[in-house]
C-alpha cells in the first residue's frame, strides 16, 4: 500500500454531492449512458442543485430523456437493484457480492468508497465541525465497512472499473 492508501479520513459529503454526472444503464440500448444537470438552466439560488431539471443521454444510441419534476427517489438499502434518483432508470456501477450489492453513481463515488476499504486506519468526521452526523462513509452498509471483507469489496470495485472501461 502507498503512503496515502493507509489513511482515509471522512471527507464530510453526503449522496447528493456526487448527482452531478450518474452512469446508468441505457433503456435504448443498455449501454452506459449519463444522467447529467439541464444546461443553461438556474433557478435561483433558494432551489438546492439537485432539483436541478436533468437530461438522460446515451452517446451509444442517441437515447435522450428529460426530468423537469420536483421528487427525488434514492435507492433504499443494498438488497436490490440500485436506480438513478431521477429517472429511475438502473445505475451502470453495481455489481453483487456475497453480502449485498455494490453501487456507486459515478467513478468519484466509487473512487471514495475505494479508498474508504483500502484504508486500514479510517477517522470519522467529527460531527460537530459540520453540523451533519450522519456522512455518505458513516452511512455505508457495515459489510463494506468490516476489513474481513476488505479484499471481496476491492475486487468489486476493479469489476466496476473494468465495466466501465468495456462500455
């Protein structure tokens, strides 16, 4: 391991910073398509970023799809297939394992909980700083966080790279 893999400390985000750019599942082709912000489009600084209008865009087979609705749906849990908040639409990046299912919404998410496993020391984020208790890494299911499955959940994320890189 470098010097850098041995410690992770809890950058403090939360699920909703990385919906800028989720890869999902094409419904046109099942190629990896994007699900990016509307461009040119601000309403205001009241409206938070994530109930931003969105586009649904396939390079592949030139699927596009807009959202211009006011709900956001997360995924719930590990158990099932994980979607696109948005469109509903299945995420690009999950994969099984013996425990649950592996998912990320963009290869920075995925980067994050990569290195979040490889790190044998792991320091929390002291909520007190910020205000929020409950951080994207404090929220991951207790099977990536335990260091017996460090090595499953790391050939995870190579499966996931990989996936992507074959796209």
């Amino acid at each position: 391991m470098t010097a850098d893999s041995t410690r992770f400390r809890d950058p403090r985000s939360a699920k909703h910073e990385y919906l800028d750019s989720i890869i999902v599942r094409c419904p046109g082709c099942a190629r990896a398509a994007r699900v990016v912000p509307a461009p040119g489009v601000d309403l205001g600084p009241d409206i938070p970023k994530m109930f931003l209008p969105r586009h649904l865009v396939c390079r592949a087979c030139g699927f596009s799809r807009r959202w211009n609705g006011c709900h956001v749906l997360f995924s719930g849990g590990t158990a099932g297939p994980a979607t696109d908040p948005y469109f509903g639409v299945p995420l690009w990046l999950q994969t099984d394992t013996r425990h649950g299912r592996l998912w990320a919404y963009d290869l920075a998410h995925l980067d994050l909980i990569r290195r979040y496993v490889q790190a044998p020391l792991r320091e929390r984020a002291p909520w007190y700083e910020t205000g929020r208790k409950m951080t994207l890494v404090a929220r991951l299911p207790a099977w990536i966080k335990r260091a017996k499955n460090r090595d499953e959940i790391l050939r995870a994320v190579r499966r996931l790279h990989a996936s992507l890189a074959d796209a």
